[in-house]
C-alpha cells in the first residue's frame, strides 16, 4: 500500500462525513471582474478587527493621516495594528456599531476623507535575504490576521517551531453566493503564489496542498500555472460540498487526517491559510502595503449591479450596496457573509473589516424569513448531515436545559457553526443560534474558572512567599545572634564591662526605690507625730477644763455675800471669759492638726450653734431642771435642817426675791452637768480626744446637755437675755465660718 504522501501526490482525494448541497448561486458575481469602490465621505475604522484585543491608540482627534499610516500600535502578540486607508482626517475616536452578531458598539476611528490618497513612505523587504523574525515583524504591522472568517493573527499561526508536514491553501468557497477567493485566484494568481512562497519560508513544509472546488475551473487553471515552476506545490480540485472548506473537513479531504477533538491542526503537522491571507502577506512583504482593503462579494436580488468590489476597510455597508444599485424592499434584511453562515446587520453603517467577504441584500422570495420554530420530530437529518459528526438533538435538548457537563461530554466545542443541521431541519428549528448561546456560556465559565485558578495560584504564591520570608528573617536573626555570641565570647573584657554597668544599674534603681520608700515612711512618721501632739493637747485642754469644774462647786458651797450681791455681774464676765478662752483656743491650735478631727469639731459645734431656736429651746430646758433642782433642795432643807458632818451643805431654799437663791442653783445645776460630761467622756476619751475639741467647762455642758447657761427666767430674766445674746452670736460665728 503506498504511504499517505504518494497517495497525496498521486491526487487522491478523501471524504467527510456528512454535508450538504445547497444552490450556489454564484454566477451572477463570478463572471464579472472586481470593481474600485470610490472613496466614500467617512471611513469607520474598528480599533479592533481580529480575535484578540486593541491596540494603543497613536493619533488623535484633528491629526491628518497618511494612507496606510498606522492608527494602533501592537503591544503584545494577540495584538495586530489597523492602519489609515487613504489620506484624510480624524474627525472623532467613539462607539459605533460593531460587524458581530451582537451589534454591540466598539471603540471606532472617523476619518474623512481628503481625495488625495496620499501614501506615506514605504519600505519594501527582499524576503530572500531576510530572516524569519524580519518577516513575523512585517507581517504583523501590516495588521494582517486571517480573511477566512475567524481573525487569528497571522503571525502567531506562521511563527511556530513546531515541524510542518503539509501547508493548505483554502481556496474552497464552499458557501452559496460567496466568489470573493474565486475573482482574487483569477485576477492575482502570481501574487498569492509569492505569498505562498513567504509561507514557505517560515514554515519549511513538505508539501503544499492547494484546495478549490471544482465548480471553479478558471481559478483552477490559473493556480495550476501559477504554481507549474514549483515544485511540491499541488492543485487539488475538491468535491463541491457544503462545508467543505472548513478547517477540518479540507484536512480530512486533502490528507485524510482528522484533527483530534480538542486538538489544532498544528498537533498533527498541518497549518491551513486562506487564499486572501497569502495575497495580504505578499503585498506587506514585497510592496509594504498594509491590510487595508480586501475584495467582498455585494450579491442578492434587490441589487441591479451584482459584483465583486474592492473595497477600503471602513467602508460603509450602505455605501457599497448604493454603488451596486440598491432597491431595498419594505422589509429588507441585509447579510453579513453568506447565508449559511451570515448574521443579519441590525445597522447599515456598519464598516468593512478584515474577514468580510459578502454583502447579502437578498428578497423575501430569496430568502424567506425563518419560519416559526415547531418541536424536533427526532428524524435523525441533522445528525446525517452535521460534518463534525456529532449528535445536534441532544446538543439541543442540553442547550435549552443549560447543562454544561453534558455540552462538554457531547463535544458542542467541535461544532463549527456551519448550519447544515438548521438547513436539513424539517421543524425549523435553529439550531446553531441555540448552540451560539450554549459555547457563549460555556466560555464565561471557563473564563471564571481561569480567573479563580489564577487566584488561587497568586494565594498560594504569596502565602508560600510570605513563609519564605518569615524562614529567611529566622534564619537570619539565628546567624545574628550567633554572630554576637561569638563576638562576646571572643571579648571578654567587654562583657565584663558591660555586666559592671548592669550591676551599676541595678543598685541605683534599688537605691531609688529605696530612697522613695523611706521618704515615703517619714512623711508617715511625721503625720502621725502631728496626731499624737493633736491629741495630747486635747487631753491637757481637757484636763485643765476638768480642774476648774472641780473648783466651782467648792467655792458654791461657800457662797459669801460679796458673791450674791454681784451674781448678774459674775454671770456676764464668765460668759464673756469663756468666749474668749474659746476664741484664743482656736487661734492658738497648730495648723497641722488631723483633718478628720477639725471637721468633727466642727461639726459638733455646728449642730449645737448653727440653729439659734435649738439654743433657745436648750437653755429653756436647762433653766427649767435647775428650777426643778433647787425646789428639791429647797424641800430636803426645810424638812431636814441638820446634816451630818462632812456632806456639802444645801443651800438655803431660793425664793423669788433671793437672787443669791438663784446663783447657787445655776452652780449645783452646772456642775452636775460638767459631771454628765466628765463621765461620758470617760467611756469615750479615745474617741472624743480625736475628733472634737473640749470646750471651756461651762461650755462643755453645754455641749452634752445643748443647753446655754442654766438661769431661772421667773427670777432673773437679764440672764435669760444674755445666754441668748451669747447663742445668738454663736450661731452668726458658725455660718460665717461655714461661708468662708
């Protein structure tokens, strides 16, 4: 059996599964030659033509271009530069509506115009002498990215290292109305064969293989000539089939390999380019000529002149159907591509870009809009005629249900979108736009799931980071600290010193707190020695009021008639000499008594003086206990007028009109008071030594009983009047000592 190489060589061709034959349609364009679209009054020139992302932006708004001048730069490798296609203006950079199924509007350059199609300076390459990178660097500012419908960038499907058995040339124009390749074969047959040649350069294959239908025999014939100095360059004429000019179903023709599912063609030694991409590639290379127009098929039955027109990229869809005579119907649909594989234009002024090949403007009768959707009858056409070789129903059934595992577990990624399932479809269904949907979704959660790995490898990046770190900061402190013990041990002399200056340390800080703590114990000392002073002069203030208690009932009991006759006097003079003694007390106390016993005594006197009613209710009381005392003395002595030897005697009984009666009365009243006090104070001398200052003798009982100077109002109301004067000025004495 002779190998897969000889059988190629011998012209064998293969078959696909599957497929369809539609009505071509091509007659009324494919004998006719291309026609120049004039320059039209505003180009819209897409940032982004390919599959990848936009170039920077290198003019602005106002700046005048040169044709061919570069709009975008190429910053990366999924990145390939649009250029100016004529001289002319920018009049604006701003959304417009984007040649996709979606209609969604991209960032889009306005340029007017000037007429003058003036050129910018070019430099042309000798691609014999140049090297395989000077070629990739052309081809890719030239901005050429593939014209068969996809827009992968060029220069990444010709730079690979990978060996190349086989290069195939699509020249298969499988779809009906579609002969954009089949007029460039016809008019630039010589041209594609340089670029093939450019192809070969950087690919080195073994053979290249060159497919057209063989509904085309002029372009054929022309490719035939084009090539016969060629060696290794085949012409192979391919069934015509719908879809055979997909990627892997001309592989499967032309070699008889399947692509792998999964897989690119590249896997199994095999790169495949477009006949317009090898014309792009020769202009950039030999004549610096950038991808800047492109032939497109304008067909379909509302136009009056049906042709193939080489047109500017930007270029208005309006503008190329009014050139070919345009006679829109009521409801008239207009096509991007062909009608297998097209979308529906939502807006007319949508431009030409790279991989427009077709302008369908096509009547009702044409083309009659998609009828209404009825359920799957499971007739099994669609699976006849899928060229994947996959089951459409079930893809169908798992696309409305959004079952993604099933999707992928039923290869919806081989789908390549041809149509044939929705062609054959008795219940007009449209399949492809569900399985659009269904690899639309799948694709974003791919894209999810890319971003979550990508998130969790930066995570474990920076945690895996972040231990390194804090191992190297350990290890490092380790070397330190090793390195200081060994410094230490190598000076001895130093620790020592420096223990020395610790040892210093620590006994001035001993002695500080030392220091502190004995200020703190004489401050201490010192208060309590105050206490102690405080307290024994309370004690020797009260003893001394004590003796001259003890006085006064001796020298009563021995009255004499000089004291009788000046007993109001002696009165007055005692009250006054014991506001004074008080007085002198007071101002005579240290200024460092104990806080707490100035404020009892205080308050002691405060609650007998502050309020003069109290006072007066007090002498009241006292006047009348003396009274009641001196009637009990009065009655003892007239009933008993000898007493035995020793015992005081009573005083003579007191009658209104003795006065002297009365003095007596108010001593034995007094001095039975001072010793009430002298015996409370007995039971509570710690207490009361503390807190409150003793008071003069008279004042003292006073302090006990709360009664002023014991006097009988019926005999003697002068006294009455002055021990109230005396209380009265007591109680003022007390409030303005309180408000100071």
């Amino acid at each position: 059996m002779p190998s897969l190489f000889k059988q190629i060589q011998a012209g064998t061709i293969w078959d696909f599964h599957g497929g369809i034959h539609p009505p071509s349609r091509k007659q009324s364009t494919s004998q006719k030659p291309a026609a120049v679209m004039p320059l039209p009054d505003r180009l819209y020139i897409p940032l982004r033509q390919h599959i990848g992302v936009a170039g920077q932006l290198l003019v602005k708004t106002g700046e005048r271009v040169l044709k061919g001048q570069p709009l975008t730069s190429a910053d990366n490798s999924m990145t390939v530069p649009v250029h100016a296609p004529t001289s002319g203006t920018v009049l604006q950079i701003t959304p417009h509506t984007s040649p996709h199924p979606s209609a969604l509007p991209e960032l889009t350059l306005v340029l007017e115009p000037d007429g003058l199609d003036e050129w910018r300076e070019r430099e042309p390459l000798n691609f014999a002498s140049s090297d395989k990178m000077q070629l990739l660097n052309r081809i890719q500012e030239s901005g050429i990215a593939g014209m068969g419908g996809a827009g992968f960038p060029t220069h990444l499907k010709t730079g690979v290292n990978q060996p190349v058995d086989y290069l195939i040339i699509n020249a298969v124009e499988c779809e009906p109305y579609i002969t954009a390749d089949d007029l460039l074969i016809q008019e630039a047959a010589t041209t594609i064969v340089k670029g093939i040649d450019i192809l070969c350069r950087l690919l080195n294959p073994k053979a290249v293989l060159i497919g057209i239908e063989d509904d085309k025999p002029i372009a054929a014939a022309a490719m035939m000539a084009a090539c016969s100095q060629r060696e290794h360059y085949y012409v192979r004429e391919v069934p015509t089939k719908y879809p055979s000019g997909g990627e892997k179903q001309l592989i499967q023709l032309l070699t008889n390999k399947e692509v792998p599912n999964g897989r690119r063609p590249l896997d199994i030694g095999i790169v495949m380019q477009n006949v317009g991409t090898a014309f792009a590639i020769a202009q950039a290379v030999l004549d610096d000529h950038p991808l800047i127009s492109r032939i497109v098929t304008v067909t379909g039955d509302t136009l009056s002149q049906p042709q193939n027109v080489i047109a500017l990229l930007g270029t208005p869809v309006s503008d190329l159907l009014q050139y070919c005579g345009f006679q829109p119907e009521p409801v008239q649909r207009v096509i991007m591509g062909g009608p297998m594989m097209g979308f529906t234009l939502p807006d007319l002024s949508v431009p030409v870009v790279k991989t427009t090949n077709c302008i369908l403007a096509p009547t009702a009768k044409e083309m009659p809009a998609p009828a209404q959707e009825m359920d799957c009858i499971r007739c099994s056409a669609c699976a006849d005629a899928c060229p994947a070789s996959l089951l459409p129903q079930q893809l169908l059934w798992y696309s409305k249900a959004k079952d993604t595992d099933k999707l992928k577990e039923y290869n919806l990624a081989d789908c390549i979108e041809c149509g044939a399932c929705a062609y054959v479809c008795p219940s007009e269904i449209p399949l492809v736009q569900y399985y659009r949907v269904a690899k639309a979704e799948l694709r974003e959660q791919q894209r999810e799931a890319l971003k979550a790995e990508q998130a969790k490898a930066r995570f474990e990046a920076r945690n895996a980071r972040l231990e390194r770190e804090k191992q190297e900061r350990l290890e490092r402190n380790q070397q330190l600290a090793a390195a200081r013990q060994q410094q230490q041990q190598a000076s001895g002399a130093n620790t020592a010193v420096v223990d020395a200056l610790a040892r210093i340390k620590a006994k001035q800080t001993q002695a500080a707190a030392s220091e502190d703590e004995r200020s703190k114990a004489q401050l201490q000392a010192e208060r309590e020695l105050k206490k102690q002073q405080a307290r024994e002069y309370q004690q020797q203030k009260a003893k001394a009021a004590q003796q001259q208690a003890d006085a006064e009932p001796s020298s009563v009991q021995q009255p004499s008639a000089t004291a009788a006759v000046s007993d109001k006097a002696s009165a007055v003079a005692a009250a006054i000499a014991r506001a004074k003694a008080k007085k002198a007390a007071q101002q005579t106390e240290p200024a460092d008594t104990d806080n707490t016993a100035a404020k009892s005594t205080d308050n002691a006197d405060a609650q007998h003086q502050t309020d003069p009613r109290k006072a007066a209710i007090a002498a009241a009381i006292a006047r009348a206990k003396a009274k009641q005392q001196t009637q009990q003395v009065q009655d003892a002595t007239a009933d008993n007028n000898a007493e035995p030897a020793g015992e005081v005697a009573s005083p003579p009984p007191a009658t209104e009109s003795d006065p002297r009666k009365a003095a007596v009365a108010a001593a034995l009243a007094r001095a039975k008071a001072k010793k009430a006090q002298d015996s409370a104070k007995g039971n509570e001398q710690t207490e009361q030594v503390t807190s409150a200052q003793p008071a003069e003798p008279d004042e003292a009982g006073k302090s006990i009983t709360g009664a002023s100077e014991p006097t009988d109002k019926d005999t003697d109301p002068r006294k009455a009047a002055i021990a109230a004067a005396i209380a009265r000025a007591k109680a003022r004495k007390q409030a303005d000592s309180e408000k100071s």
